[in-house]
C-alpha cells in the first residue's frame, strides 16, 4: 500500500517498522541549545545602549519549584512609544524611531536573569473600540518545552490603561493572574519574574 505522493510508509498498521525503511524521527522537547544560533551580541538590544529614553525590562525565569532555569530564552516584540510596530503590515504606518527595531532576545544566565534594553511601547487598538495598555509581547523556550510560551508584560505605572485592558479585563482570575503580568518599576526600568508553573505561574497565552 502506497502512502502520499507514492511513498511507502514508515510503519505498519500494527505500528511495526517496516522492513528497510527509516522509521520517524521521535518528538522532542526544546533543549538546551541557543548559543548554537540562536543568541547574537546585540540580541538584548531593541534600542542601542545611549538611545535617550531607553528603559531595561528584565527578571528571572523560574521552574515550578521556584529554581532558576539557566538556559531559557525570552524574545520580546513591541509596538514603538507612539503605538505603531516597525513593520510595514500596521495598517497606520510604521514610525520610524532611530535605531528601534521592537523586537529583542536575551538568553538566561546561570541565575535565570534576563533582561532586554528598549523604549516604553505607546498603547496600540484593540478589538472594537477597545485600547490595549503598552505592554512587550513575550515568547518563551526552554528545555523541556514542545513549544514556546507566550505571555505578556505590562507596566505597574500605568494603572488607568491597565485597568482598561481588554486582555488583562478577561483574565479569570481577577488581580492574582494579573498580578503574574505586571512589570513592577525599578531604577532604570521595570522587572518581572517569569514562573514556568507552580503557585505563582505566570498567565501563558493560547495562539
């Protein structure tokens, strides 16, 4: 029996492998394996270091037991501070702010930290009528994992805009979920830790 496009499959129906034939490769999870490609020097840097008004956003990332993950990575993409994205799908028109990409990756280190340099994103549109408060949309890979995470971070200084958030308003579990999204401010930034699970789990979103 023949499979798609006239190949022979790799299994029987019993699940055996058939004679001469290669059988599938088996899943894995991510490993650790960034520093293969995955990192580069200016990863960090969605703005260059200097940039007038640039913020660092960072913190750990942390297992279920509340250990640090060595080898994880964060990526971040965000709009620019008038709410527009460095891309030429937003329907608005990209801003173009000097040396501002909105996109950034930062490996953990030893102690789990993590941090990227940027500048503070603008609220962007929501669904309807809606507005979104600024936040860095986040990914997530570690070893262990079949897939990235994704989640978000806001800001702890804008209240009003947070509280108006159609993604923060639709969390069920009210101000202790929302709490796992909001980036608390410190000199020269803003930090929030990243819980993979356990009783602090960070709120990981479904796309």
């Amino acid at each position: 029996m023949s499979g798609v496009g006239g190949m022979t499959p790799s299994l029987t129906n019993s699940g055996e492998v058939r004679s001469g034939v290669t059988p599938p490769t088996p899943s894995q999870t991510v490993g650790p394996y960034y520093s293969f490609g995955l990192e580069w020097e200016d990863g960090p840097f969605a703005v260059p270091e200097g940039t007038a008004g640039a913020i660092r956003v960072g913190g750990r990332l942390l297992d279920g037991a509340g250990n640090p993950v060595p080898d994880g990575l964060i990526e971040t993409w965000q709009a620019d501070p008038a709410g527009r994205f460095a891309h030429p799908d937003d329907p608005r028109g990209a801003v173009a702010w000097e040396g501002f990409r909105g996109f950034a990756r930062s490996p953990t280190d030893g102690d789990g930290n993590w941090s990227v340099l940027t500048l503070k994103p603008g609220a962007i549109p929501g669904p309807g009528e809606s507005v979104q408060a600024p936040h860095l949309a986040v990914s997530v890979f570690a070893r262990g994992l079949l897939s990235r995470l994704v989640t978000r971070i806001y800001f702890g200084d804008e209240e009003a805009a947070n509280g108006a958030d159609p993604v923060l308003g639709s969390l069920r579990g009210g101000e202790e979920e929302r709490a796992t999204l909001i980036a608390a401010p410190v000199e020269g930034g803003y930090r929030l830790d990243i819980h993979l699970q356990g009783p602090d789990e960070t709120v990981f979103f479904a796309i």
